[in-house]
C-alpha cells in the first residue's frame, strides 16, 4: 500500500475523550472513529488488525474441529421467550419492533438461536458431537460504554456452541475449546490467563474467563504468578486425545477475579513470593451448562438406547474486538502502538526521505516489490510530509520494521532499518535490509 493513496487520518493531538491508552491509540492512529456512544466505525488501519485477530482465531477454531457459519444479527423475541431469557436480559438488550409490529431484537448472543437451527436438523447421537461458530456483531446496551473498543454496545465476538449426547463428551468438547484458547491468544502475542469464573446470565456451573493482564484492566485479579510459565500447547495438539492433563495443568493453581476470589483459599494454595495481585482484560470466556437452553427449547436427541434426551451443550466466546484494544494495552510505549509481527496491519513501513528523487523513488519501490513478493504487506511513505513527521507516524502506527531509505544513505550504498519494539537500528545495503526484514 501507498501512504499518498491510502486512507490513514492520523491525530496529531490527543483526543480529550480517550482515558486509556488503547483507545488514545486507536483515536490518534486512525483505526478508529466513533459514530455514537460505544459504536465505531473502523477505519482501514484497524480494520486490517480487526481481520488479522478474526483470522487466527478462525484458524484455531477450525483445527479443533469447530465449524464457520454465520447467523444474523437481529433475532425475534419470541426465539428469547422459549428459553425464559427475554424477560430477564434487562435493558442490556435493544429491542426492536419492525413494521409489522413483530418484536425483535439485536442479537447480544446465540445460545437460543444456534439451538433452533440445530433441533431442526439434528435428531440423532449419530451425528455428535458437533461445534458450531461463528463472528458476527454483537450489542448490548452497556451502561457505561467507555475506553473505546474495550467496552463497546456494538462489537465483534466469536462465539462457538457445543453439542454433545453426554456430560462426559460435552466436557471433552469443553477441554477442546479451552486448549484452542491457549493457542489463539497465545499467537496474538498475548498472556491470557484461564480463570475459574461465575457463568452469568449465560448459566451453567463450569466456566473460565480468559484475563490478559493490563493496568487499565476492569477487574481485579488474584493469581499464582507460576501461570504465566506454563507450557502453551504447540500446532500439533491432538484434539482426538484425552486433553484432561492440560486442563489440569493450566487449572491446578490458583487464579481467581475478584467476584470468585476466595482470599483464604488463596492464602492457603499459594505461596507469599508467588502471590500477584494486578488488573486483568477478559477476551474471551467458555461455558459448559448442560442442558440449560436443550430442554426448554427441545433439543433432543435419540441415544444409541432409542431414548429421546436433551443435547449437552457449551458455548465459548471471544471478544475479537475487544482484542485489538488489549494487544495495544500490552504493547505499546510514549511513542504508540507495538504490533507484535502477526497482529500488525502492514508488516514494514518504507520511509522514503525524499520523494521526487529518482534514485530515492527508485530503491523504495525496489523494496516494495520486492517486500510485497516475500508476503509483508508493506506500507510505503511516498507522501510529501517532512521525515520528523513521517517518523512519528511511523512510531506511532506500530509496524515491526521501519526501513529509511534517503539520498545520503543511497549515495553510500546503505540504508536504515529500525526494529520498532526495541528501538534497534542497522545501516546495511537494500539487500541485505530486505532481507533481515524477510528473516
Ligand atoms: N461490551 C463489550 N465490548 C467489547 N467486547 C465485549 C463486550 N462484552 C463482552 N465482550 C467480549 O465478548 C466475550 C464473550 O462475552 P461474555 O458474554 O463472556 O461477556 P461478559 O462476561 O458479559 O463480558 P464483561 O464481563 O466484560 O461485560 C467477552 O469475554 C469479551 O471479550
Ligand atoms: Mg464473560
């Protein structure tokens, strides 16, 4: 992408409205624009970190046999009132009438319409278990929309429903979420801790809430300090396999939100010197609860007995949305955003110190074909602005490399890259600098 054809508002002023440093961020770095309380348009910078996050953990779901689908945002209320839940969801939920005065509403979840689609087509034990998901716009008429998309009414989740004929398979199908989890955030460059949680207006009594830990997190959080050493289950996980000895392990110490915290449990469990107290970012969380929505809403399926029974079911969201503003809570410093490599919306910025010099023009564009051939999305700076501007744009969107090239390096042979995360810079030939970047 060229930076004089592309579409990249950036604030050189901080936005007044912005208390945390993800949505600040997000504000200056032209990834966002909000259009109401807690509604955003996403701007085409975001937008490509938005895609990124949605596309690993599609990949993680589909390796641990989940299927895509996509259900529609609006939903009827009646769907709601088989399970009992439109009555008790409260003023979280928009309610909507259409033009034949039929109630509807703007879907804040899918437990009961997932269930609807499967009791339609699915009668039989033969066909479990299955794992349906998918990405789609959520709303909930928060009361206090704030700090950007960490807390929005409208926002992106990912939610995967499990259907199982047993408790015992519908907890495998549960393991098999949870290790999927592991890996999703882990490869968003993130810590996420699995928390032993409430299961909420969503039910059940099985539950974790995955914490990434960030100042500016929501909740308190209570945690053996050992947890954030273990082992994240690699690519070639068996999800076949009996995955109850990585639940244990990632389960067996102690980690608790402050509305489950059980101080003397705490005490008890962990030692003084491995106690950590800090605030925490929920991006994701996974239920399992039984047959909460099957048996109102008669999901049934027959056994291998001929007996008609309640499917057991588990679902698992993420807040794909959500994410983006807390990989930038946990990478960023005074100057702005630090990708990590796959998160980041364009892998390298091309600085070009001086366009309209042909040997300068010459060489950049050489790095970008050549760049855009190894696959690292680059993001040229052919613009007119002066290089301290370009600099500080460069800083502040977050791209894992920065490669200089002006006259005075190319009269010498060299130019410069800059690794944005640590700051480090190396004066080498275009080639050789193309390929450290490739590396
Ligand atoms: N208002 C929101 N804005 C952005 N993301 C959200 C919001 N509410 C929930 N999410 C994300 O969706 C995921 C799954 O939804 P879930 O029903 O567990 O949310 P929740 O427990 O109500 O979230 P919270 O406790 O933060 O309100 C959450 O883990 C979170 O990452
Ligand atoms: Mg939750």
């Amino acid at each position: 992408m060229r930076l004089s054809r592309y579409f990249l508002p950036v604030l050189k002023q901080n936005p007044s409205e912005a208390q945390i440093a993800s949505h600040r961020l997000m504000l200056r770095a032209g990834m966002l624009r909000q259009e109401a309380a807690g509604i955003y348009a996403w701007l085409p910078l975001g937008h490509r970190v938005l895609k990124k996050v949605e596309q690993i953990v599609r990949e993680e779901m589909d390796r641990a046999g989940a299927i895509e689908l996509l259900m529609p945002t609006l939903q009827l209320a009646d769907l709601w009132r088989e399970s009992g839940r439109y009555d008790d969801y409260g003023a979280e939920m928009l309610r909507i009438t259409d033009r034949h005065d039929r109630e509807m509403l703007y879907g804040p979840t899918n437990e009961e319409m997932i269930t609807e689609i499967f009791r339609a087509y699915v009668h039989s034990y033969k066909d479990l278990p299955k794992n349906l998901y998918h990405i789609q716009w959520k709303f909930r008429d928060e009361q206090r929309p704030r700090f950007g998309v960490m807390r929005g009414r409208e926002f992106l989740m990912k939610d995967a429903y499990s259907f199982d004929l047993t408790e015992a398979a519908g907890r495998a199908s549960y393991n098999q979420m949870f290790v999927a989890y592991l890996r999703c955030f882990s490869r968003m460059g993130l810590k996420a801790i699995p928390m032993k949680a409430e299961s909420g207006p969503i039910g059940g009594d099985l539950s974790h809430e995955f914490i990434v830990l960030a100042q500016t997190g929501e909740s308190a959080v209570f945690l053996d300090k050992r947890m954030l050493d273990l082992p994240v289950p690699g690519e070639d996980v068996d999800y076949g396999a009996d995955l109850t000895p990585i639940l244990d392990e990632w389960t067996h110490l102690y980690a608790a939100t402050e509305d489950v915290h059980d101080a003397e449990r705490y005490e008890r469990e962990t030692p003084e010197a491995e106690r950590l107290t800090a605030r925490g970012i929920e991006v994701g969380q996974t239920f399992f609860f039984g047959d909460k929505y099957s048996r109102p809403m008669k999901a049934n399926v027959q056994g291998p007995d001929g007996v008609d029974t309640a499917v057991q079911m588990g679902s698992y969201g993420v807040g794909v949305s959500r994410l983006v503003g807390a990989i930038i809570e946990a990478s960023h410093d005074d100057a702005g955003i630090i990708w990590p490599d796959p998160m980041a919306p364009f892998g390298v910025g091309i600085v070009n110190l001086r366009p309209g010099d042909p040997e300068v023009d010459e060489a950049c564009e050489r790095a970008y074909a050549a760049l855009t051939a190894a696959g690292k999305e680059p993001l040229l700076d052919d613009t007119a602005e002066r290089p301290g501007g370009k600099f500080a744009t460069m800083d502040l969107i977050g791209l894992p490399w920065q490669l200089i090239i002006g006259p005075r390096g190319l009269a010498d042979g060299v130019v410069e890259i800059k690794r944005r995360a640590t700051g480090d810079r190396q004066t080498l030939p275009l080639a050789a600098a193309v390929r450290t970047i490739c590396e």
